[in-house]
C-alpha cells in the first residue's frame, strides 16, 4: 500500500508510525485509518519489530480526532462503516504482538484520544492536551472511548471527561494515570526510544507473552485471568529464551535472547 498519511519508519527493533496530516493536526480520515490499519497487520506478522512508537507529524498535534470533514456528511450506515474501521485500527494497535508506545506531543482528542488509550504506554509531552470533546459534535465517541477510557482511569473520571468534552494538561493526564509520564516536548521521542530499547533487549518471547497476558486476562474474572496466566507462564518454558535468561543469570552474564 502506498502510505500517503502515514510515515512508518524502522531503524533495527524499534518501527515509528507518525500520523501526518499537521494541517489538520493529524485528523484521522478514511484513509489514514486504512493506513494505520495496513501499517499493523504488516506488523503482526514481524518477528524482528520489538516495540512501536506511535507520534503525530508536526509540533502541535498528536491526533486532533477523527476527521471532522470527512465525517459531516455521512448517512447512517456510513456511520458504521466508518466507526468499524476505527475499532478495527483500534484493536490492531491494543492487540499487535509488540509493545506499542503512544508519544503524544500535543493534541490528543476523540478519536486521537482513543488511539491514545489502545496504546500499551502512553508518554506525554508537556504541552499535550487530552480530551473526549465528540458532545460538542453531537455524537459519542466511536473509536472505543467509552470502553477503553472507564477501563483505564476509572468510571468516574471517564465520565466527567465525556460528558462536559473538556480538555485536559499532561499534568491532570498524568494525575488522574492516564498518561505514564510527562516530559518536555524536545525530549519526547528519545525518552519513547530509550524506553523502546530497554524492551527490546528483554527476552521477545516473555515480552510478546506478557501483552498478550495483560490483555486478554484483563476481559476475564479475576479466577479466569490467574489460570490463564499460569498456562501462559507454562508457555515460557517451551522457549529458548527461558533457558537463555535462567542460564545466564546462573552463570552471571547478560542473556543473549534469541525470540525463539
Ligand atoms: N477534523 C478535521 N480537521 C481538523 C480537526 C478534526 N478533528 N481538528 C483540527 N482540524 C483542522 C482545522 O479545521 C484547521 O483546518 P484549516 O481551517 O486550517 O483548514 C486546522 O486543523 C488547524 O486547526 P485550528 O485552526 O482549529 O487550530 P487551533 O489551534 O485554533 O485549535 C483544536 C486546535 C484542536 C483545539 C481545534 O482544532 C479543535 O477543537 N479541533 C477539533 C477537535 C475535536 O473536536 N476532536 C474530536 C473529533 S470527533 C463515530 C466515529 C468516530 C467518532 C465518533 C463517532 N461514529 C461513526 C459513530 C470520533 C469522533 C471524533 O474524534
């Protein structure tokens, strides 16, 4: 696919996808949607990408929101459509089998908001904003806002975000855990790459495996998600990693982990 919206960039372990649109503060349209979503199932199947770092071209936006121009006009199944494509590009990025870092360096709204929280990390710059504002549209949230949102910051504090479409500072984000950390704008993306590289040198196997862990076990009773995580914990020692990593520690050197 020729990617028009999107950069997607991989220098060894680590691949950027940067939304690039700055002249509508990186909006996301059809077309940027089926990018995104293109750029994640090439990743699905890419055993040598360890973590993705998601970021908005640009200096002031991460992503404003789904595409205001674009979704005026549509009629009612349309609608579906387009709020079809989001999810799917949405659960592309929660469920890809590498970590995926959100580095917000500016506006996060709606839709942008919602690509946000489908990330497994989410470091803000300082001047980041952060904010369901759809009310203001007429509409809800259609990209898994209501549902991903209450998950990660608690119902209360959702709600008062989705209903009064208010935005937010990095600092209240940071407050309230809905972003990770806070760091000035010229040291966003080397903080997002250093912590990429720490979590590319970790055993691939454990890394993919614990994602996987968290998420699933995460829509499962707490019974459930234990019992599930012995039985993936189990799935470890079928790996070369885990031999490597035990070994290593044994013999007190660094594990050289191969992903397999
Ligand atoms: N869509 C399209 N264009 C946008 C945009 C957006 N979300 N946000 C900004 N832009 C464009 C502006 O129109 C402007 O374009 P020009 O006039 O230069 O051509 C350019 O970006 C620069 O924006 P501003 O001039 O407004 O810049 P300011 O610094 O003054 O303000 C702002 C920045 C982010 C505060 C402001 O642009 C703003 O309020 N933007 C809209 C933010 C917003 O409401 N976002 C949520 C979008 S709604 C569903 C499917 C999906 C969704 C819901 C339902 N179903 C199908 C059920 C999702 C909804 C959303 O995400």
């Amino acid at each position: 696919m020729d990617l028009q919206n999107i950069r997607f960039e991989k220098e060894g372990a680590v691949a950027t996808i940067t939304i690039d649109r700055p002249k509508a503060l990186n909006a996301l349209n059809y077309d940027t949607l089926q990018e995104l979503l293109y750029c994640f199932r090439q990743l699905a199947r890419d055993r040598e990408t360890g973590v993705v770092i998601i970021t908005g071209g640009g200096e002031k936006s991460f992503v404003a929101g789904a595409d205001i121009s674009h979704m005026v006009n549509l009629e009612g199944l349309e609608g579906t459509e387009f709020a079809r494509l989001g999810h799917e590009a949405m659960a592309a990025v929660e469920s890809a089998p590498q970590p995926v870092i959100a580095a917000v360096n500016g506006f996060a709204l709606g839709g942008g908001c919602e690509l946000a929280i489908s990330c497994d990390i989410r470091v803000a710059s300082e001047n980041a904003k952060f904010g369901q504002p759809e009310v203001n549209l007429g509409v809800i949230p259609g990209f898994g806002g209501t549902q991903r949102l209450p998950r990660l910051v608690g119902k209360g504090l959702a709600c008062e975000l989705l209903f009064t479409g208010d935005m937010i500072d990095a600092a209240e984000a940071l407050r309230i855990g809905l972003v990770n950390k806070v760091v000035p704008q010229a040291e966003l993306m080397d903080v997002c790459r250093e912590m990429a590289k720490k979590i590319t040198s970790k055993g691939p196997v454990a890394i993919r495996l614990c994602k996987e862990t968290v998420n699933n076990g995460s829509q499962m009773d707490l019974g459930r998600a234990n019992h599930y995580e012995a039985i993936q914990f189990g799935q470890c020692f079928a790996s070369a990693d885990q031999k490597e990593g035990m070994q290593a520690f044994l013999e007190k050197r660094k594990a050289e982990f191969t992903g397999k």
